[in-house]
C-alpha cells in the first residue's frame, strides 16, 4: 500500500496550515477548530516551514505558561520528516516509529499536498489486515 492510497482513504483532505508569525494562542484555537493533533507551519502556499503539534504546545506551556503569547515560530520543528505519494506505508511506519513523529507532511513535486497521521496509517492497515482476512475465509469456505 502506498501513501497515495491511504490520503484517498481520509474524509478530510485539506491541510490545516499556520503562518509561523501566529501566535501560539492563534494555534491552539486552529487545532481546536479542526480538530488535528498538528498544523504545518507555512509563509507561503504549498511550502513547509515547520510543524507543530498539541505536543509541542504542552511541552512548552509546562516551562513557560505565557507561550500562549508566543509566536508559532518559537515552539514549532523546524526539521520536518515528509514523504511522497509513492513512498509505501510500510516505510512511512517505520520513519513515524524510529523518529517519534506522528504526523507527516506528503509533498508532490516538492509541495506540499497532503499530511498522514498515525490514526490513518492504522486505519488502512487494518483495512488491509480485514481484506486479507475476508480473502482468507472465502478461500477456505469456497468448498
């Protein structure tokens, strides 16, 4: 299964995106709004400048409770890990896993144009694990 698969898969595709000048209070409310664990940080259309998560908020409000004044550009990761459309889901698990990530900006063309969650990758895997079961039970009852 590839990348291209799973973003078919989500109800809501559009990427919730956060200028890095926005303050911090600005984020929460956006995350809140839409209801996504993280925002991709962009000053322009289509290009990641970051990404910041509810994680990075907490992380933050806990050394300092006036973060909510700060910009998004203080809290949020700069080095962000994407991928591709094509890359397999297989690979995507393992970088969610060895970099401790759970969301990932999918770029087309260098673009960005799609965000994974580690909700969706284990929805289309355990889609894919009750197809295999389904094939499974039919070819063992087909007699």
């Amino acid at each position: 299964m590839r990348i291209s698969d799973v973003l078919r898969g989500k109800a809501e595709s559009a990427v919730v995106t956060i200028a890095p000048g926005a303050s911090v209070r600005d984020l929460v409310a956006l995350l809140a709004e839409h209801n996504v664990g993280a925002l991709i940080v962009s000053s322009e259309p289509g290009v990641v400048a970051g990404i910041v998560s509810e994680r990075d908020v907490v992380r933050h409000l806990h050394a300092n409770p006036s973060v909510l004044d700060a910009r998004v550009l203080d809290i949020m990761t700069p080095t962000v890990h994407t991928c591709t459309g094509a890359d397999a889901v297989t690979d995507l698990m393992q970088l969610m896993t060895e970099h401790r990530v759970r969301h990932v900006p999918v770029l087309t063309d260098g673009r960005l144009s799609g965000i994974v969650s580690i909700g969706d990758v284990v929805k289309s895997r355990i889609g894919e694990l009750e197809f295999e079961r389904d094939q499974l039970d039919h070819y063992l009852h087909q007699n």
